[in-house]
C-alpha cells in the first residue's frame, strides 16, 4: 500500500489527467447542429453552350435556423447528359454553388450536385422542374468560418421560373 501522500499524489496527478482529457473529449463528442433552411428566388436561364445551361439564383430571400437573409446561385445544368424522367419529360445533372447570406459578412457557400427533373412532359420553356440535390459546406466567413456541414437540396422550379429551394442538413460552426 502505498504512503498517504503518495496517494494523494497518485489522485491529484489522476484527476488533473482526466481535467485535461475531458475538454477534449467533449468538444470532439459535440454534435452538429440541424440545418434546415427555406427560400425563394427567380430563375434567370443563361444561353446554353457546351458546359450547359447555366441557371442563376436571383433575388433570393431564405429563413431557418441559420436566421433569414439573402441568397444566391450559380447551377449547370448538364443537358449533354440529359435523360428520360419517363413521363414523356427530361432530367438532366445540376451542379453549382448556392450562397446563404450573399452580399453580407456573414456568408455560408454550399457546393451542390444532383438532378434536376421536368414535371411531366410538353416544351421544357413552359415547364415546372423538380431537382434534388446533395450538398456540401465549401466555405464560410463571419460567423460561419470554418463552418462544415451536409445534407440535402429540393428545388421546385415552377412554369413561370419561381423557385423554392429546402435544405435540410446538419452543420458544424466553431464557436
């Protein structure tokens, strides 16, 4: 057995060890947060070449938990790759970026990828799209530097180019 103040000892050290590790721990325990954010825009379709179409977010107003604010976009839409959507209609691959906060100190760029449907069938410039999306948290300023986070991305583009897009994720915000 060992002397009495050595096992004092023996438990300061211990329980200093274990002050030390438990910060540690428990930030690396820390969950991300729900992301879920709603918005709209307008849709402005650029000329296609051959990268694609380039589809621009305009005027974009969104709220969730990140707060509300601007938004913005830059898509492609891929119609070099386009396939049926098997109701007489087209789908083709999206990809781009979309930035919640756009013109603020306080921005969140998101890279997204994924497909974008026509509803049904009939010329595309008349018609109502559907396209989900996965996206990805590529940068961040303000409060959100250093931000990391994923989820998913459905925007519903009507005939008259009104569109509603839906994040729903989680982020990771250092504080």
């Amino acid at each position: 057995m060992l002397p009495v103040s050595c096992r004092t000892l023996a438990v300061a050290l211990a329980g200093a060890a274990l002050a030390a590790v438990a910060p540690a721990a428990s930030a690396a325990a820390h969950p991300a947060e729900r992301l879920v954010v709603r918005g709209t825009s307008t849709i402005l379709d650029g000329p296609c070449g051959p990268a694609g179409c380039p589809l621009q977010m305009s005027g974009g107003a969104f709220h969730g938990t990140t707060g509300a604010g601007t938004y913005s976009g830059d898509l492609t839409l891929a119609v070099a790759n386009a396939f049926s959507n098997g109701e007489g209609g087209l789908c083709a691959p999206i990809r781009g970026r979309v930035v919640l906060g756009s013109g603020s100190p306080n921005r969140l760029v998101l890279a997204v990828a994924g497909d974008s449907c026509q509803d049904g069938q009939g010329p595309v410039t008349q018609a109502s799209f559907t396209g989900i999306a996965r996206f990805a948290v590529k940068a961040g300023t303000g409060t959100y530097a250093g931000a990391r986070g994923a989820g998913l991305a459905v925007f519903a583009e009507d005939a008259a180019d009104q569109d509603r897009m839906t994040l729903i994720g989680r982020i990771k915000i250092r504080h």
